[in-house]
C-alpha cells in the first residue's frame, strides 16, 4: 500500500496498548518510533509541555493509530 492509501485509516480504531521500549526507532538515537501498525508512519513521542517527558497517549501520524504505552506511568 501506498502512504496515500493508508493516510488516517485507523483514526477510528481502537487504542492499542504497547509498551514503549519495545517499539522500533526510526533511527538508533532518536525519539520517534516506527509504527507497529503500518510500519511507515511514525509516532512522534508526545511530550508534557512543562516537564518534557514522554506521555502515555500518542498516534501514528500517517494512519492514526492510537497507542497506550503501558510502561510509562500516568502523569497528573
């Protein structure tokens, strides 16, 4: 399949729970991961824009899968 194709086709999926750790880096030494799902797009590591870490909650941003990072604890 294309990018055009797969381009927000899971949007309204359910949220899949992974644990962030185990996902695939797009390049050894940076943050974003490739997408368990299409395996093209990219989830981006949302941060807290005050404590820059890494939230619980993030989305492909080619097939906007949504995932749950279960090793990541929940932040107030």
């Amino acid at each position: 399949m294309t990018e055009e194709e797969i381009a927000g086709t899971n949007i309204n999926k359910a949220p899949i729970e992974v644990r962030h750790a185990n996902l695939e880096r797009d390049d050894p030494g940076q943050f974003r991961s490739t997408c368990p799902v299409c395996h093209i797009g990219f989830l981006a590591g949302r941060r807290d824009e005050k404590t820059f870490e890494i939230l619980k909650e993030d989305r492909c941003l080619l097939c906007g899968q949504q995932f749950i990072y279960t090793d990541l604890e929940e932040r107030a």
